[in-house]
C-alpha cells in the first residue's frame, strides 16, 4: 500500500495515492506496530495537500510524523520537514531538510530536497538564491541515475533565467540504469540470453535495451560498447 500510494502521487492520482497511504497506516494500527522507516507520513500529507485537504496534511504531519521524529532516522525526518515545507511555504523548513538529508545515507532524499528548496526559492522571485540548490540538485542527481530529480532541476534552474545545455544530449550518462546493466553484461561479452537470465529478463526486453544504448552511445557493436564505455 505504501509502495502503490508513492507510485500514484508520481502519476498525479493524489486521492488514490492518500487513500492507500492512509489504509496502509491503519494496518500498522491494527497490528499495533511502529514504522519509523517509510516515509509514508510526509507522502500522505503532499497527496493530500495535492487534492486540496491542508488541513489533513497538517494532522498527518502532527500526528503521525512524531514517531519519526522521536526516531531520528534522516531520511524519513528530512522528507517530513520537505513535505512542511512544501505544504506551509517554509524556506526554514526546507533548508533543514537539505540539511538533515546531507548527514544521512538516502542520497535521493538529498537531492529531492534540494531541488525542492530551489524550486520554492525561484518561486519566492529569489532567482539568484535558488540557483545554487538547483545546480546541486543537477549535479548530483544527474550521474546519480535519478532523472526525475534532474530533469525538474534542469526545468527550474531554466526557469530562473539561465540558459544551459539539452539535459540528455547523450553519452553514458544518458542510459537509463536499466540500459546500463545490460550494456555492462553486453561489453563483458555475455550473450543477450544468457543477459536475460542474469538480469530475470526476456530476451526482448533484453534487445531492446540495448538497441537503445547502442543508439545513444552512437555504437553498432559489443566491441564499439566496451569501447564507450570503458572510456
């Protein structure tokens, strides 16, 4: 339910998204357990913030965001403050969150702060403030692998005014981490049946992946892959 209601909120189906989000609280109710890991509390307060309940969004973040905060993990405490953030306008509060998440291992809640610290700066009209949290963002989401996260940075830092290069022009960076792991086994010399049984793919999925890398890298072969990719 947790899993399935971050996967709604990504596709904009907020009130499904606070929905399972919520349903899958009250089973932790009902078993009587604590959850201190999943960053349920925040997702569920932005979903229903998105579908216009502030005033849920603020319990949620009162109620049930001190379980996370008596814990302290950094993670989850980073996205409960970004999703105050967010839903209050707090520069404050997003600014701690970048913060806490730098401290912590979950790279990608770093990122997705700071990206939405720069974001809530452009829109404040602090152009020149959001710049650095967004080329952040960027830079280190980007070879990271998240490209949701960058292509927004990319968006927002457009925004303020800056003009800056295609994101995904091409090259290594430019594979998909899917893409990457089949041009890897490829370069290695495996065969695209024996990739598909690495991987637990079809040989399919397996050859398309790898037309799409070949096309990106501007390579026709394994041997021209190795090439790239070992540069």
């Amino acid at each position: 339910l947790f899993a399935r209601g971050r996967l709604r909120l990504a596709q904009g189906r907020a009130r499904e998204a606070a929905d399972d989000l919520l349903a899958g609280a009250r089973d932790l109710d009902a078993l009587g357990m604590v959850e201190p890991f999943h960053h349920w509390p925040a997702t569920a307060a932005l979903a229903l913030a998105a579908r216009d309940d502030l005033d849920g969004a603020r319990r949620v973040l009162d109620e049930r965001g001190e379980d996370v905060r008596v814990w302290g993990t950094p993670g989850p405490a980073a996205n409960l403050l970004r999703a105050r953030g967010l839903i209050e306008g707090d520069l404050d509060a997003l600014r701690e969150a970048v913060a806490i998440a730098e401290r912590g291992p979950a790279r990608i809640e770093h990122w997705r702060a700071l990206g939405d610290l720069g974001a809530a700066l452009r829109r404040a009209n602090q152009r020149a403030a959001a710049r650095e949290p967004l080329h952040a963002a960027l830079e280190l989401s980007r070879p990271g692998g998240a490209l949701a996260i960058a292509r927004r940075a990319h968006a927002e830092l457009e925004a303020t005014g800056e003009k800056l290069r295609p994101l995904l022009a091409g090259g290594v960076e430019s594979l998909t981490p899917s893409e990457r792991r089949v041009a890897d086994l490829a370069a290695e010399g495996q065969t695209n049946r024996e990739i598909a049984q690495t991987l637990f793919l079809t040989v399919k999925t397996v050859e398309s992946h790898l037309s799409h890398a070949y096309r990106k890298l501007g390579v026709r072969s394994r041997r021209d892959l190795a090439s790239v990719l070992g540069e």
